[in-house]
C-alpha cells in the first residue's frame, strides 16, 4: 500500500527529516543524459513525496478536529509486555476522572483520553503495521525495542506525531535531527545511561578485564559499540550472535560457533567475567548454550535483561546459583512514594488480579518490572503536555514535543524529567543479581545503585558480603577476580631450581678449590721464608772472618 512503500522510499533513499530532500549522484561511468535523467526522476519522486506528506498532514488535522477526545496509540511488544493492555486502561481511566486525587490538578480540564494499544513487537514493518492501522492519533506511546522505536519515530516526524518511549534507549535516538518528535523516560545507551552505568558498575567490583558478546540487532551492537569506546579495561574476546533472517531469535549455529571460539582454555587471555548484550527473549538462549562452554564460575554482566523474570522453564538448565549481575532502572519502593501507593490502591482489583506481583524482599505489592512503570510515566509526560499546551495546538506534534521535555514531575519511577534532546534527565539504576530465595525461587535482588558516571556506583547495606556469585556461593569478602588463575608451568618452576642448585654447587667447588689454592700459596711462603731466614742466618755468622789465600799449584805425578 501507499503507506508501506513511503516506508521503503524513505529508508532506501535515506532521507532526512524535517527537509525531506532527496539526493541522487551520478557516478563517473554516466554520461549527462543519463544524470540529468535520474535528477529529473528525483525531483519528481521528492516532489510527490512532499505532496503526499502535505495531504496526509492535512488530512490528519482535519481527522484530528472530528474526534471528541485525545487519542493516544500504545504500540508495545504484547508479547512480553502482557501487562500492557491493563495498565494502559487503568492509567487512562484515572487521568479521566478528575476528581480521585491522581493528578487533578491538571493545568487545564482535559476532554476524554482515548487509547488503543497494538503490537508492535521488536521490529519496524510490525510496528509500522499496527501504526497505519490506528491511524488518526494525537499521540504516540511506545515502543519497546528501538527497532521498532526508530520507523515510528520517521513517521511521527513526517506527520508531526508526538511520540515518547518507555523502554527504547539506542544513542541514535537522541539525534533530534534525525527523531525531532520523540523523546522517552529512559536514558541513552552511552556514557549518559545503561553503559555508563554499566562500567561504573564494573569498577565496583574491581574488574578491568572482560569478554563481550552482542545480538545482532541494532540495539546490541550501538550498545557494543558504544561500550568499547568509554571501556578503559582489556578485552579478552568480543564478538556478535547473528539473528535468525526473520529476527525472531537468535542463529543457534552462530551462537554455538561464538560461544565455542571463546578463549575458555587459554587462561592468560580469557575473562571470568562476560559482558552480554541483549533482549532477555535473546540473551537467555544463550545463557543456556553458554553452560556447554563457559566455566561454572562465568560471572555474566549485562543491561536491560537483568531485573526480568527468567522464561518458563528456566529451572531446567539454570544453575543453583545463577549469580548473574546487571543494571537497570532505578526501582523506587511502592511504599516510599505517594503516587505509587495512590496508583496501587485506586487500580484495585483491576490491577491486583492480573498484573501485580508481591516482593518478597520489600515485603508488598508492586507493578511486575520497571518498564510497566515507565510506562505509566510515559503516558503521565504526554498527557501532562496536552493539559498545558493551548488546544488549537494540540494536533501540532512539536509544540507538544516541546512540552513533554519541559515535564517535571514525581512519577511512578522516581523523579522524571527530561534533557534538552529528550532523554531521561539524571538516572538512577539499580545493581541487581538474580539470586535463589530459601524456597528455590529465583529473584533478582537489588546489591546496589549506580548512576552514569564513573565511580559513582556503590553497594547497598549489605555491602558485597550481599552478592551471590555464580560457582562461588554468597558472603564472599570480596569479588572473584576477572582473569583465571595461570597453572604453574612445571619448567617455570624446575629451570629456576636446577640453575640455582648449579650454582650452588659450582660455588662450594670454587670455594673449595680457593680455599686449595690459598693453603698452597701460603705453604709456599711459609717455605720462602724459612729459607730467607736460613740465608739471613749464614750472612750473619760470615760477617767479620779473616781470610787468607795462597796460590796452590797441584802437583803432577
């Protein structure tokens, strides 16, 4: 349809927002017929572009006047994020009721919110998908995955949506250039967010030397990417899982071939420790073939797919101690915050039935992870927008940009607020590590929290003594170190002990063999001695004789 080959055209042709021009360059080999040609077809095909983006602007604001309310669009992966469908319902419904004491203090009386929510999954021709059929909107909430993030962020930009994020964090993301209309209550994958809090979290634990395994998926590798140039440290191995070609998984070939090229036997150039970059429907697979190759004490490290529950069936392959650690959203207590505490109880059974969780560690009830409650904020941020945007310009997607980035508010997640480009203002993130509860639960439990800058991580009460490590147990004084212990090369040991006995005996000859020449040289002196004297003797008894002389003929007979 006319939707989805926009689609293409624009990706194809790599086309940049707001100017929406369209460059073509002829290469040497054409002569100027065939340039001329080929920057006539451009300009006709940019020409159309436009007037098809100004008819569809248009006929969106006039779609937009006909609707008694604001509609908002959810395009979230449904798939793992079950939950959405409640709690998009249950936030609406008490932003809709101005008098239940959840944010009615509004700066102006808003008509009904209306909301629809579709899936989105991970990937940009389903989320483009379920955008076309919600068509018209005021607003976007979502998506999950920046793969699904990014196109929807090409079409906010070409029909001037509004379009905020609970969960996408790519860097690109923040090329306002490129995204004019998105923004999100996450933080970027760079030294602003997950991987600065990520080396940080690193240098708790005094590990300077690690491996580095990445999805072939856009969000893993910027991440990759933009872990190795702010990594101070060796890495011992880095390498990339490829994707199946429909990106519903990862290539078990690829992964087993990674997996076992890494350098496990080769102790000066391995690491204990394993970076591992993913979504948790990828990384968990590979945790699993991981168990093949990597040694028992692996500690794995990682964002985003540290804090989720493990996948049915987990129990199976996991080890006793999983021990993995990551970092992720801060997590604030239900019962340290009044709007959360408000939320909880005017949702009801509405949400106790279906989406709430208990927290064994926290001792109450909660929302299932972090990004059910970004999501909320989500809608809190975009809905605060309208509320103290004027309404005729409402269907304008970048005055309300403009509004969400200016949002200041106490939510769901702890204070939310916004950078210039859009991302999460100063993040907290929490340092967990999935641990075995005395019942044989599995629960990650928060050890600590880091914010993005270096050194700024730290442990919780507990102190390390609170972290249970894969292999090793839990109430460790300390953390393993990041490298294997070396075996002792027998010829390292014995060379040294041979030679150092050489020695030792070559020296107790030379010094017999001295000692020899010392007793010969001093029996020669002795006797040099005696006879000087002997001679010094017979000089003295010669001094003063008389002495006479005669010739003396001998005679002949």
């Amino acid at each position: 349809d006319l939707q989805s080959s926009l689609f293409i055209f624009i990706h194809r042709n790599h086309l940049q927002f707001p100017s929406l021009i369209v460059v073509r360059v002829g290469t040497r080999k054409q002569d100027r017929k065939q340039r001329r040609s080929k920057m006539i077809a451009s300009r006709r095909s940019s020409e159309r572009l436009d007037a098809t983006t100004h008819n569809q602007k248009r006929n969106r604001q006039r779609d937009l006047q006909e609707i008694p309310s604001i509609k908002l669009a959810g395009i979230v992966d449904t798939t793992n994020y079950a939950w959405a469908e409640t709690l998009f319902a249950v936030t609406i419904k008490l932003l809709n009721d101005p008098n239940n004491g959840f944010f009615d203090n509004l700066s102006a009386p808003l008509p009904p919110i209306s909301y629809e929510v579709l899936d989105g999954g991970c990937d940009g021709y389903t989320a483009l998908a379920s955008y076309w059929r919600v068509q018209p909107i005021h607003a976007l909430i979502g998506a999950r995955c920046t793969g699904a993030s990014i196109p929807l962020a090409w079409m906010g930009a070409l029909e001037n949506v509004p379009q905020i994020s609970m969960a996408s964090t790519s860097a690109r993301l923040s090329d306002k250039s490129e995204f004019p209309n998105f923004s999100r209550v996450v933080s970027p994958d760079d030294e602003r967010g997950q991987v600065g809090a990520l080396v940080s979290t690193l240098g708790l634990f005094d590990w300077d030397r690690v491996t580095i395994l990445n999805t072939d998926t856009s969000y893993a590798k910027d991440m990759a990417t933009t872990f190795r140039g702010i990594w101070k440290g060796e890495v011992a191995y880095a390498a990339t899982i490829e994707m199946t070609p429909d990106g519903r998984g990862i290539d078990v070939d690829s992964a087993q071939k990674t997996l076992r090229l890494a350098p496990h036997h080769d102790p000066i150039n391995n690491s204990k420790v394993v970076v591992l970059m993913g979504h948790e429907q990828d990384v968990y697979p590979i945790l699993r073939l991981a168990r093949d190759h990597f040694p028992a004490d692996t500690v794995f490290v990682g964002p985003d797919w540290t804090g989720r529950d493990p996948p049915p069936g987990s129990d199976e392959w996991l080890p006793d101690i999983p021990g993995y650690i990551g970092i992720a959203p801060y997590r604030q207590r239900p019962s340290d915050s009044a709007l959360y505490q408000t939320f909880l109880e005017l949702g009801g059974t509405q949400l106790q039935d279906s989406i709430l969780t208990y927290d064994d560690a926290w001792g109450e009830w909660r929302l299932p992870d972090y990004p059910a409650e970004y999501t909320v904020d989500a809608i809190l941020a975009m809905v605060l927008a309208f509320a103290q945007t004027p309404v005729e310009s409402w269907n304008d997607g970048v005055a309300i940009t403009r509004k969400v980035r200016e949002q200041d508010f106490d939510g769901l997640s702890g204070p939310v607020r916004f950078t210039s480009e859009g991302d999460r203002g100063n993040p907290t993130f929490s340092i967990l590590n999935l641990q075995r509860n005395s019942d044989d639960s599995l629960e990650w439990i928060q050890v600590g929290t880091t914010q993005a800058a270096v050194s700024s991580a730290e442990f919780s009460d507990s102190g390390i003594e609170g972290v249970c490590f894969a292999g090793l147990g839990c109430g460790l004084n300390a953390a393993p170190k990041d490298s294997p212990p070396i075996p002792v090369d027998p010829y390292a040991v014995w060379v040294p002990i041979v030679l150092v006995l050489l020695c030792f005996t070559f020296g107790i000859v030379f010094w017999r063999y001295r000692a020899k020449k010392i007793r010969a040289s001093r029996r020669t002196k002795a006797m040099l001695a005696d006879k000087e004297a002997e001679l010094k003797e017979f000089q003295d008894s010669v001094v003063g004789m008389c002495t006479s002389e005669e010739q003396y003929v001998p005679k002949m007979e």
